[in-house]
C-alpha cells in the first residue's frame, strides 16, 4: 500500500502530493485496501479457523458512515459506545442484530435508542443498568441481549492510561461475589432480558498475549460458577480489543493469531474439561482494522532552527487532529511526502500549531532538507486520530479521504468555520437588547 514513485510517496497507489493539492491539508488519508486486508487477516486467523465465532470492529477508533459501511460489507460486527455512533451505525444502515453496544455510564436515551433500534448485544457495565434496561424493554415491549462487563483484575502491559483490566478501574463490574452473582441472577431472571455472559477488555495497544489469557481463565471460571450456581449456561464471552499495531521500528505487530490461537485453545481446554458446550467467543478489535490503513498529510510552514539545541519543523494541525503524543506519550514516524527518495540531512522536531508545548508529534526525526510548502506525512494515524481529534485553537476538523487502488473518494469534508459556530446563539446582554449579529 505504501510505495514511493518519483521522489512521492503514494498511498493506496494515489499520489499523496496530488492528494494534498486536490483536498488541501491537514487530510487524513485511509487505504480501503489495507482495512480490507486486516479483515481478511481476521477471517483466516479467527473466523474462519473457529466455528461460533464474531469480530466486531470498535468503531471508536474511527467511526464514519463510510467505514462502517466497509466494516458491513466484510460481514463483521460493530462495537458502539454511544449514541452518536450508534446514530452513525443507523445511518450506515448497519444491521441492528449485529450491534454491541458498550459503555460504563451509558445514558437512558442512548440505551433506549439501543433498544428501538434493536441491537443485538449490550454489554452491561453498571449495577444500574440491569434495572434500567429491564424497565426500557418493558416499557418499549422489546428484550435485550446482555453480557456483564467484568473488571478481570488483571494487569496489562501497556500505558497506564489506556489499560483497563486492573481491580482499581471504572470499567467493569467489579468480581465480588456479593455484587457479580446477585446481578446475574436479577438478569437470569428478568423478563425482557436475555442473560448471555461475560466481556472483557483488558487494555490496548498490546503486543503481549498474557493479559488476554489471564482474564479469559476469568471469564472461563465465572462461566463455569454461573452453570453450578444457576443451572444456567453461558453462551457467549468477549474477549474484548487491544491488539497491537506497529507506529515506529520499535513496535512489533503480532498477528491476530498469536493472540487468538492459544485464546481458543485455552477456552476449548477449559470447556472440555468442565463438559460445558463452548460458549460463542467474539472479540472486539478497534486498533489493528484500521491504525495502519490511516496517514495524515500535512504542509510545512514555520522551520526554526535554534543552534545547539533543536530545529522546531511546524505543521498545519498537531494535537487537533493527534492528541496521542501529547496524551500518551505515543511515537509516530513519517516522512516529507514530496520527497521521499532524498537522503535525510538533519535530526529534526516536528511541531503542532496549537498553543501548548506538549503538542510535538515526533521528536528527532531524520529528513532532508526542507523547506516552507513541503508536505510531511505521517504513519499509523488511523486509528484514534480523527475520532479523538478537536476544536482547539478553533481549528477545524481535518477532512478524510479514501483511496483504494489509485482511486480517490472524500468521505469527510473539512469542517468549515461556520460550521464550527453554527450552534452559537446571537449574544443577548441580560437584561439589554438583543444585539443584531446574526449566524446565520
Ligand atoms: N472494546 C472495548 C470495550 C474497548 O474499551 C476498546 C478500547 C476496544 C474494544 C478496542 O480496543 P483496540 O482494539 O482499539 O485496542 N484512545 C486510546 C485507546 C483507547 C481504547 C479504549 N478502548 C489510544 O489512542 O491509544
């Protein structure tokens, strides 16, 4: 997908020079054919390898209407954690019966939307929600599928801020037996609720398998206690997201199958041995579907060379459209998109333009000469870039483009300024008149 063709660099056979110049920067840019590969990769190394198997893509790591039409057409799942991308799904047409619907505070207006809509599986992760949800199937004359989220209390090796297996969490319904039990219990026995199992997600951006494994023995035991005190079995656990993706030389992605293979041979060991019918495993990935299909284009303006100490190369966004340098300390790499096949000549700062010192995208990046005008592409930007990107500094959202075999296509417009004020109300001074600008 990524090649380099006269001094270029080309994505998904598109030229990202003519890219940039066609939509203008910043610009996100994803290759269909590289989102495509990943679900195939989870077909052959998942699906298709084990029966009573789902993926379901979390589309929090990159949620547009396009996409999860893609996510649709490659017969996966979907995993939503909010009305706004459950809206997304609906708006995609996204078949309900194939929707997970995750969150630890969901509200009552999202849940009931879940719920008209008819998604097939909410993922509750709150001692309210069983109550609430019973009372909005009631109410609506609907059921609803459920699992439990658990908090597996384990520790998963990654940065702090995005694990989430650990006792100390709010994620997950805590494992004490005087919770957990009397939850499952009011689920086995409500009347619009159809009690399925147990999820979890233990932490992302991982590229170990032990945190898995660990919480899956939980899960696996819990099945288990549910069969021996209720009489009553569990058909279906999660086993969440986190597989890690490769941002820098540094990162080594591991193939879906490390992950899963010695997943499933742990599930169907433990089900054996406890003659309990193998419960349906789905898996949750956001990350790996999408990280690596993603590269932001952006175009070089201020270059300050500071003698001795560091040369600040500044681009035209930053942490408004990649807040996870400054948020998670992540590394990136990239390249000057126009001048990819130049030998590099310096040891350089790439910058942000928003108002803040931590917006460094990468520090101590070999490239060439530069100058005002070049463009700098960076990798692995798909995932949790555009979705986390925001408004800071008044900046608008950067547009997204599609390429797929040297075709192009916008699926996201650049925000306009107008659009960013286009829910300000006229400003009345209290008590005064209303004053006469208009936004419309
Ligand atoms: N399932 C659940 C319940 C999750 O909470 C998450 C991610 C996933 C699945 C997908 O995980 P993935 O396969 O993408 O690792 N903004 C952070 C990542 C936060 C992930 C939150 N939950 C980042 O940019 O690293």
């Amino acid at each position: 997908m990524k090649e380099i063709k006269n001094n270029h660099l080309y994505w998904d056979g598109c030229d990202t020079v003519a890219l940039a110049e066609k939509y203008g920067t910043p610009l996100y840019v994803f290759s269909e054919s590289e989102i495509i590969a990943q679900c195939q990769a989870l077909r052959e190394d998942f699906l298709d390898r084990y029966p009573n198997t789902r993926a379901a893509y979390a589309s929090k790591a990159f949620s547009t209407v396009a996409m999860v039409k893609i996510i649709e057409r490659e017969g996966l799942s979907l995993d939503v954690v909010s009305g706004g991308e459950l809206y997304t799904a609906i708006k995609a047409d996204f078949p309900a019966e194939r929707i997970e619907f995750n969150g630890n505070n969901k509200s009552i207006d999202e849940l009931e939307m879940a719920v008209d809509y008819g998604v097939g599986r909410i993922i509750v992760d709150s001692l309210q929600e069983v109550a609430l949800l019973q009372t909005i199937c009631q109410r609506l004359n609907k059921t609803a599928a459920i699992l439990f989220r658990i908090t597996p209390e384990v520790k998963a090796d990654t940065h702090a801020f995005i694990s989430t297996g650990q006792k100390d969490s709010k994620f997950g319904i805590p494992l004490e037996e005087d919770i957990l039990f009397p939850l499952v219990q009011e689920a086995i026995e409500a009347p619009n609720l159809e009690f399925l199992g147990f999820h979890f997600h233990v932490g992302s951006q991982l590229s170990d398998n032990s945190a898995h494994l660990a919480a899956a023995n939980v899960a696996l035991r819990l099945a288990l206690e549910v069969k021996q005190r209720f009489d009553y079995a569990v058909k279906e656990l999660n086993y969440g997201g986190g597989f890690g993706v490769r941002y820098t030389e540094n990162d080594v992605r591991k193939p879906y199958r490390y992950f899963l293979e010695p997943l499933m041979e742990l599930t169907e060991a433990f089900c054996k041995e406890h003659q309990m019918p193998r419960p349906e495993i789905v898996i949750e990935p956001g990350r790996s579907i999408v990280a690596e299909a993603g590269i932001t284009l952006h175009t070089i303006g201020s270059i300050k060379e500071l003698p001795g100490i560091r040369t600040y190369v500044s681009i035209d966004g930053g942490m408004t459209d990649n807040i996870r340098p400054g948020l998670y300390q992540a590394e990136y790499t990239g390249l000057i998109a126009n001048k990819a096949w130049e030998t590099p000549t310096q040891t350089v700062t790439i910058s942000g333009k928003a108002c803040e010192s931590t917006d460094i995208l990468i520090k101590d990046l070999q490239i060439p000469d530069v100058t005002s005008g070049d463009l700098f592409a960076t990798f692995t930007t798909g995932a949790y870039g555009y979705s986390m990107a925001s408004n800071y500094n008044k900046l608008p959202i950067p547009a997204v483009v599609l390429v797929k075999d040297g075709q192009d296509q916008l699926i996201v417009k650049r925000q306009s300024y107008e659009q960013m004020l286009e829910n300000e109300q006229p400003y009345q001074e209290f008590g005064g008149e209303a004053h006469g600008h208009s936004f419309s």
